[in-house]
C-alpha cells in the first residue's frame, strides 16, 4: 500500500511540474489566463483631495470582453476617488465607468484597452462539481499576477448570515467554496476550471487572524453572468421582489417550538404594501416551504426569493402559530428605494424601572412612548421592553414579541404567559422558550432562545449602566483592529 501510495505521489508532481497545474491546464494555458486577469488600483479618497494621493493595490480584476469591460468585486472599487487597472505587461488604462451592484458585490468597470487584449470565458457553474480542480489568478498584497490551484470544496454555500458584518454581498448569492489559496488583493480575481473557463470570482475567505485557513469563497460564473449583463444593458439591477426579509430558524429554537426537523426560516421584516404584505405574510411566520420545495436552515432565503421570475405567482406554506398555512404571493419588481435602509443609531439611555419575570433572568418593561422614541422602535412593533437582559443573551431596549409563539402586550400579560411555562413538557423537557425579539441595536425581529427554569431567581436586581454614547460599535472595534488578535473571522480581501 505504501509503496502504492508513492507511485501516485511521484506521478502527481512529475505530471503537475511537466504538463501544467493540479487543475489540468497546462502552463501555456496558465499563462494565456494570467494575459486576462488585471490589477486595480483605487486612490485613497481619505487623502486624494489633499497633498500626494496614495494608491493602493487593492484587487484582482478580469477582462471580459474585447472591448474593455472588466469584472471586479464591488467592495474594491465603491469608495474610490479614482480607480485604473494594471495589464499584465505592466501598461496602465484608467477606468472611465465604473457600475456597481452592492448586492452582489459585483462591479463593472471600462477601460480603453488594445483591442487584441484576450478575455475571458464563462462556465455554466451549475455543471461545476465537488472535487473538479480549479485554480485562482489574483494580486495578493500587490504583489502581482499569482496563481494557486485547488478544488471545489462546496457548492450553494449560504454565507448571509457570517457577512452581515462585512455589509452587502451575502444575501444574494450562493456561494462555491474553494480550498485555492487567496490572500489580500485577491478580490475579484477568477476562478478557472480545467478549460480555462471563468467558473466564478472570488470575494471573501475565512481566517484564524494567522493562516489561509483554505476555506475560500467565489461568486458563482452564472449569478456572475447575469449581474454583468444586466449592468452593461442597463446600467443597474432589477430584481424580483416579495418584501420580506428573512433568517435561518436553527434547530434550537425549532425544537423549543415543536417543529421537529422542520426547520425553516423566520420572516424578521415586512415592507408595507409589499407583495409578502398584501399576501397576508406576517412578521414571526415561519417559512417551510417554496412551491413545496422545502426551506431548510441552510436556504439562502434571500437568494431564492429574489432569483424568482418577475410576475409570477408562488406557493409559500408557513408555519403561524402551531398552524400550517398556504399563501400565494404574486412576485413584484424590486427597486432600488427598497435596496437600502437607513439604520438610526440609539443616542440616549438610561436607568428603566422593570419586573423580574419568573422562570428567566430577564427584567422587563411595558413600551410606553417615550422608550419607543428612546430606543427607536417603529410602531408596528409590539410587546415588552428588555430593560434587564441577565444571562438570557438580549439587550436593554430589545423587545420581546412572543413568547412561544403567543403575542405579548404587556408585563401582567407577559407574567402570565410565562407562568404558565412551568406546566408546559416540552418546556420542562427543554429548560428553555423561543422568543420573537425585535433587535433595537440592528433593527431586525428574529428567534432567539432564552434558558428557563421554573423557581429561577435572577442575580442582579439592578439594571445596568448602559453606554452613554449610544454608539453601536464597528465590525472592527468589536473584534480589534490588530491581526494577531483576530481570531475566526469572515474577510472581504
């Protein structure tokens, strides 16, 4: 066996080292791919208008037509004050139109380049296996054109959840993951199969704050295609549109419910006249299925519910109060006024008198109108004030909903329904209820569990200090500005 295992290992590496890459390719084949891929530089804005401007190797670009359209991530080029792109003879070209779809994280950018520039061409991704090599072409930390090889680890990879902290991106796209080294710089770069074709572009990576940990990620060639050409035809992106928002129900909160394995995802926000809305869908349903195809805790909701066909008419069965229901939702045309929300930052708390509540360490409040203009809370939203969060893992100034899927209106009602609990077995038998909570600090509803234990005392009695300041701390106050401190966190590059 071992002598076995040494014959494949030579004829790996004399075949990889004499014919071309893991993938397939040859070296001349190699090389004709790196002739398409680009360098772009971005001028700091922060210092473009004052003194010299800086710029800085901040991605990977690829041309993708001969008259000098390239493909790049979104996140490379949004804030720039200037962008160019390096050929790979070294020869520059200013961009002079930049389109962008933050969504995707995908942008589009023209250049007046030689006409005889070769470009590239694109993979149907749905035919992409598990396994097939592929190879990455970047410029990681500006050290130029650099090729890795690996394969397809994963496709359909559901990432809105890690990248909610990075901002757009995650929601629309299911992702291919990739074990191809990638670094800094490699953003927007491509991701070849063994034919040389464009199978995706790769946008973000997962690090320990130390090492390429090889769990890397590419927008797929076909979500690719399709965003491009909508931006070079239009100029911006339609897409279909229900009004919902939603999130992975997990098998926690799914068990603390009764679902079973039916899991499904939690609908966390209705726009008003919507097509979810005039359907009848409701903030806190649970969506279990799509025209009987069924949502699991890995569906990329978002993804799914804007890659339907504008017009038609879909089945949704949704998951209301220990009921199971149908709805039909007739798809509407998404625009950009519905892209974008404005979060409001908190600016005053304070000191809230509030009652222990049996069976959790939690405190709350009734939500009178000064604490909705304090906290920031739409109307819409009903229920109870956090005003002492404990160990249960919420916030002063969320509010809580429901309580195992029954509408909470006040503290005695509040009391009530969960003194009650303490009879319920499945809440015996779990130690723990589902909660809906509408989230003040990101201004989203969504389940959370929260530990329970009938007689439970709480131990603090005084509700805490909150921040002053009233500011919501950044991706990157949160987890420290330095790399070696780090640890475990979802990169764009």
């Amino acid at each position: 066996m071992k002598r076995l295992f040494l014959v494949f290992c030579l004829a790996y590496v004399c075949g990889t080292s004499t014919h071309g890459c893991s993938c397939g390719a040859s070296h001349g084949e190699v090389q004709k791919l790196i002739e398409s891929v680009v360098n772009v530089i971005v001028v700091d804005p922060e210092v473009s208008s004052g003194g010299d401007k800086q710029e800085l190797p901040n991605g990977t670009g690829f041309i993708i037509s001969e008259d000098g359209w390239i493909a790049t991530n979104a996140h490379v080029v949004e804030d720039a004050a200037k962008v160019k792109v390096i050929l790979h003879d070294g020869s520059e070209y200013p961009v002079q139109v930049v389109r962008i779809d933050r969504q995707s994280d995908i942008a589009l950018l023209k250049v007046d380049c030689p006409p005889s520039m070769p470009y590239v061409r694109f993979a149907d991704s749905d035919a992409a296996e598990v396994g097939e090599g592929v190879i990455a072409i970047g410029n990681p930390f500006g050290f130029g054109m650099t090729v890795t090889s690996g394969i397809v680890s994963y496709k359909g990879r559901n990432l809105s959840g890690q990248l909610n902290e990075l901002g757009a991106g995650g929601g629309m796209v299911s992702y291919i993951q990739t074990d191809a080294a990638i670094n800094y710089g490699n953003s927007g770069g491509p991701l070849f199969n063994s034919r040389g074709e464009v199978v995706g572009m790769i946008t973000v990576f997962f690090s320990d704050g130390m090492h390429n940990t090889g769990i890397n990620f590419a927008i797929p060639s076909n979500t690719l295609k399709a965003v491009v050409q909508e931006l070079r035809d239009n100029g911006k992106i339609q897409r279909s549109w229900l009004g919902i928002s939603g999130s992975p129900l997990s098998k926690k909160v799914a068990r603390a419910l009764g679902l079973g394995k039916q899991y499904g995802c939690v609908v966390v926000k209705v726009e008003p006249n919507s097509p979810a809305s005039a359907a009848g869908i409701e903030i806190g349903d649970i969506l279990v299925a799509l025209n009987e195809i069924a949502i699991s805790e890995k569906t990329n909701l978002d993804f799914l519910l804007s890659s339907q066909p504008i017009g038609k008419v879909i089945s949704l069965r949704v998951f209301r109060k220990k009921t199971t229901i149908t709805l039909n939702v007739a798809v509407g045309a998404r625009n950009d006024a519905d892209l974008y929300r404005d979060i409001a930052e908190v600016t005053e708390k304070r000191d809230i008198p509030y009652r222990k509540i049996d069976g959790m360490d939690i405190g709350v409040s009734n939500l009178t109108p000064e604490l909705r203009k304090s906290f920031d809370i739409p109307n819409p939203i009903k229920g109870v004030l956090v005003a002492y969060s404990g160990d249960s893992g919420l916030s002063v100034g969320d509010v809580i909903m429901t309580i195992n899927q029954e509408d909470v209106v006040s503290i005695e009602d509040f009391q009530t329904k969960a003194k009650k609990l303490a009879n319920d077995p499945l809440i015996i038998k779990n130690k723990e209820v589902a909660f809906y909570v509408y989230f003040s600090q990101n201004h989203r509803s969504d389940y959370t569990v929260i530990p329970y234990s009938a007689g439970y005392i709480p131990k603090v009695n005084k509700a805490p200090v909150p921040d002053p300041t009233g500011k919501r701390k950044s991706f990157w106050e949160k987890f420290g500005n330095e790399m070696k401190e780090i640890k475990n966190q979802w990169l764009r590059i």
